[in-house]
C-alpha cells in the first residue's frame, strides 16, 4: 500500500491524530511496513516519542524516499531518509527544532480537521 498511496503523500503534510482511518496514520503504517528493519521504523516503534503529530513525505535530488516526523510538544522534527536509491533501511539523517513555518503548517492542518 506503501507505493499506491505515494502519489498522493509526496510533497504534502499530512496529519497523525491515532486514527487508524486517517490518511497520516496509514502513511504511518505504510511506512514502517516498507521500510522494515530501519532506524525509522525502530524509531516510531518506540513508547518513549510516541506518534508524530504531522509528517512530510518527499524524494531527494538523489530519488530517495525521505520523510519528516514532526513532535509540536517538544518542538521537533526528526528527518529519515533512505542512504541511496533502492535500499529502504531509512536511516536518521538530522533531527533539529521546527521552524515558523512548520509550526503555521501545523496551526492549518488542525483547522481543517
């Protein structure tokens, strides 16, 4: 399900709320299925963050898969992407603080819940 949704999650924010109805929460899903053993998939499968509250999903220049997790509580992004064409071990590439933007991206994204 990973690739048949992808057009529709590539260059977009989506948003987590813990349903698994929700287009975010199944690209969540979707996610840790195809990239199976990563340190995305270790990462979300870890109690201590819990679920993002939006993501980001893009290719690089390179046409990796990447995806953003973004954590409005603790005011961080946590950046994966896969290390090079083919291979879907996404790794941590940067984790860093949100910016204004991605705080406004997340102020629309629940307006339009």
């Amino acid at each position: 399900m990973h690739g048949y949704t992808w057009d529709k999650s590539q260059n977009s924010y989506s948003l987590v709320v813990g349903d698994k109805n929700k287009f975010g929460d199944q690209r969540i899903k979707y996610n840790k299925g195809f990239h199976k053993n990563s340190d995305l998939t270790n990462f979300l499968d870890c109690k201590c963050k819990g679920l993002p509250d939006f993501i980001y999903e893009y290719e690089s220049k390179s046409k990796c898969r990447g995806i953003k997790l973004f954590y409005v509580e603790i005011d961080s992004v946590f950046i994966f992407e896969e290390p090079k064409k083919g291979k879907l071990q996404s790794i941590l590439k940067e984790s860093r603080r949100m910016d204004n933007y991605e705080r406004d991206t997340y102020e629309r994204l629940n307006a339009k819940k």
